[in-house]
C-alpha cells in the first residue's frame, strides 16, 4: 500500500510540476510575443526612420536600426546584444542598459536623418534590464530590432517557478513522510504479529515484542501486549509451580506407600491368595507409575528453570542416538518394526543424560505406536548452521486439531488412551529442546507422525 500511494502520489506531483510549468511558461511567452508582434504590426508600415524612432522612443522599449552593412541608423542601443537566449522560435532575449537618445551613427537608406530626442554622446542611463525581442528585415535589407522591458514579468515568471518548485518539493516531502510513517506502522505491526506467531508455534511465553519507541499508539499497544504476556506467564508459572508443589511433597509419601506394598504383595499369605496378590501387585504398578509421573513433573520442572547448563558438554550426537536405537533394538525385533537411519556425523554442546532421555521418549513413543511389522526412519543432518533431527513412523498419527497440543502437559490423544502412560514424554522432549536452544514441530506424514527437532 505504501508503494501505491508512493506511486500515485508520485505520479501527482509529475503532473503538476508539467502543467504548472507549461502554462506559466506559456502565459509568459505568450504576453511577450503578443506586445513585440503588435509594436511590429505597425512600424513594419511605415518606411520614414524619424517616424518609426518617434513611435518607439517610449519608456520600456529598446529599439535599433541597422543598415545591410550593420551601422546604425538610429536607436537607443549601440549594437546588437552580443550575449542572448531563445525565449520562443523568433524571440530573443537579453539583459542590457538603453542609450539616452536615438542618434544616428550613420544615415539612413534613404539619406535623410532621423529625428528623435538628442543627446550629447551615447552614454548609457538607468539600470540593466532584462529585454525580450525581435528582428524585422525591411525589403531594403535593414533591420530593425524592437525590444520590450520584460523584468518585473520575469520576476514574477521566476517567483511562479519557485513557488512551483516549493510546492512540488512540499509534496515529495509529504510523499516521503507518509512512506515513513506507513513503513513504520507496517514494521511494527509485523513485529507484533511475528512476535504473536512465534509465541503460539512455540508456547515460549518469554518472549517479548520489541519496543523501538514509545510515542506511537502501535509502541503504546505493544507494551500492554508485553505486560499481558508477564501477567500470563507468571499465571502459568504459578499453576506449574503448584503441580510441582504437588509432586515434590507428594513424591515421599508415594514412596513409602510403594514399598509398604511391596512388602506387603511379598508377604506368604498374600501370596498364597491368588485374588489378594493380583489386588496388591495392581496397586503397586498404580504407584510406580504415579511415582514416574511425578518424578517426569520434576524433571521438567528443573529443565524448564534453567539448572541443566552446568552439564552441558561437546558430544557426538550421531553416537548417543545409536546407544538410543541399542536400547529399544529388542522391543523393535520383538514387534518385526524395520528401522531405517541416515545420520550423519554431527557434534553438539549439550547435556548427554537429557538428550539421551528426550531421543529415548521419542524412539518409545514410535515404537509404541507403530504396528507389527511397521517401520521407523530416523534422519540426522547438518544444514548450515541448524542440526536438523527428523523421527517418522507409520503409526496412526495425530488428529491435525491436536497437533499442536501434544508437547502438553498430561495431554493424551483419544487414541493413546488405552496404553500405559502419563502424557508427559513429549512435555519433556520439549523442554530438553528448549534447553538446548533447539524447536521441535510435529506434523502427520504419508503414513504416520513426523517429529522433526532443529538445533540452532
């Protein structure tokens, strides 16, 4: 839109600077011409020299007769103007003081002298003006240049330029300034939306939209933005904290419970009693894997706060994904899931026990969803500076109205409902990534779902 109007304004100010310099040039030619050609209308007539010189001796006027061989014959000009310009095809035009008087330096075609006003010499009067101007040649060849006064014309001819070009170059001037503006509300409206966008395809509430000024309403809405956002995300942090409240101060008492269960399931009379025994081993796997969904809550927790750094170190990322595939090798012999790998050679800064346990979560969440006989790919690669990590499967996928909601605490597609688990292995892959400067988006492939992770 800035460019339309660039170009439509633009092509405005063409137009009118065109016009406005045609018509006031044309009036201008247009006067003069219409004042030199009526002034030759008459004298051209008239053959007598005193005659013509009594008709021209005016104030304003500028005249001169020539002989064939170029001597004067009367006028208050000593010679043709040796410095002139075109105004029009036929008119010239001059700057140059008059005489005082139209005496002859030499005699006419006819041998009679001109009368006219006399002078003592041919001394020069007044100021230097600006003279427009044209030449009649008699039919007895001499010539006769007849000039009107035209300075106050071309002042005011001048002026009307300027004002021209003053209000031609207020219109570029308001041209640049609209683009400007226009610029800079579509720049920071972008940098509101990309900012928003990012926000929703990561779920990273730290973000922040960039404030490059605070005079503008768009700066002004930015920053209520930016104080929603620290509102909602200390709200968020305030529900995850309490989850972790939860699972830290229950996590001991889980753990008692587990192992008086435990010792109770090993007990001879419970397990002399078929019915008792399945009873207490089904509140010991309830347990355990209460146990395992609150020490995933803490995990995450203690990733999301940023305390994993100090492990981090140079590791060779092709070869802890081969110690991930060794480790579910016989569930995925057990199920005949054919694994297909292209890894590259690829190091990266990070913590080995996190990222073997976020590649851990996404290998079982594949193996687990993938049927007998299915396959997996796995692909490895450096492209420019991102490390790129692509897991696909041909399981059932995802809904695509739930793609975005997987890397959810708790969350379990309908699907997934009737297999073990507490919907926080993604949770945790996302928070490794997260760790580790990386993004990971899910998407459904031809067959099943595609995670992909980028390290940057």
């Amino acid at each position: 839109m800035a460019i339309l109007f660039l170009l439509l304004c633009g092509t405005a100010v063409i137009i009118l600077g065109y016009f406005s310099y045609y018509f006031s040039r044309g009036h201008f030619v247009q006067r003069t011409e219409a004042i030199i050609d009526t002034e030759l209308s008459y004298v051209s007539q008239w053959q007598d020299p005193a005659r013509i010189a009594r008709a021209l001796d005016r104030p304003g006027r500028v005249y001169l007769l020539l002989s064939p061989d170029e001597k004067k014959i009367f006028g208050n000009l000593d010679k043709l103007p040796e410095t002139v310009s075109l105004l029009a095809e036929g008119t010239l035009t001059f700057s140059t003081k008059p005489v005082s008087g139209s005496n002859s330096s030499g005699s006419n075609s006819s041998g009679a002298a001109p009368s006219g006003p006399k002078s003592s010499g041919s001394g020069s009067f007044g100021t230097e003006k600006d003279y427009a101007a044209k030449i009649y040649t008699y039919p007895n060849k001499n010539r006769l240049l007849i000039g009107i006064d035209i300075t106050s014309v071309t002042s005011d001819y001048k002026l009307m330029q300027w004002l021209s070009f003053l209000s031609i170059g207020f219109m570029v001037l308001v041209i640049i300034t609209s683009y400007l503006i226009s610029r800079f509300v579509v720049s920071n409206t972008n940098r509101i939306a990309v900012t928003a966008k990012q926000i929703i395809e990561t779920g990273d509430l730290s973000q922040r939209i960039e404030l490059t000024s605070r005079w503008d309403d768009l700066s002004y809405m930015a920053g209520i933005i930016n104080d929603l956002l620290d509102r909602i995300q200390l709200l968020m942090r305030g529900i995850r904290q309490v989850s972790d409240n939860i699972a830290h101060d229950l996590r001991t008492p889980l753990t008692r419970l587990h192992h008086n269960l435990e010792d109770l399931r090993s007990q001879d009379h419970i397990i002399q009693n078929p019915q008792a025994y399945e009873t207490v081993d089904k509140l010991v796997n309830e347990t355990d894997q209460m146990q395992r969904t609150f020490n995933a809550l803490l995990r995450i927790s203690r990733i999301e706060s940023g305390k994993q750094h100090s492990a981090f170190e140079p590791l060779e990322l092709t070869e802890l994904l081969q110690d991930v595939i060794e480790l579910y090798e016989p569930l995925m012999e057990e199920k005949s899931i054919t694994l297909k790998q292209d890894l590259e050679t690829v190091a990266l800064q990070g913590d080995r026990n996190l990222l073997f346990q976020a590649f851990g979560n996404l290998m079982d969440n594949a193996v687990k969803f993938t049927p007998a006989k299915g396959w997996i790919n796995l692909s490895l690669r450096k492209q420019g500076a991102e490390v790129i990590f692509i897991i696909e499967d041909n399981g059932p996928g995802v809904p695509p109205s739930d793609l975005g909601k997987i890397f959810d605490r708790f969350y379990r597609a309908e699907s997934s409902r009737h297999t073990p688990g507490s919907g926080l292995g993604l949770s945790l892959v996302g928070a490794v990534t997260d760790l580790h400067n990386g993004h990971i988006s899910a998407e459904n492939g031809e067959k099943g779902l595609r995670l992909t992770i980028r390290f940057s």
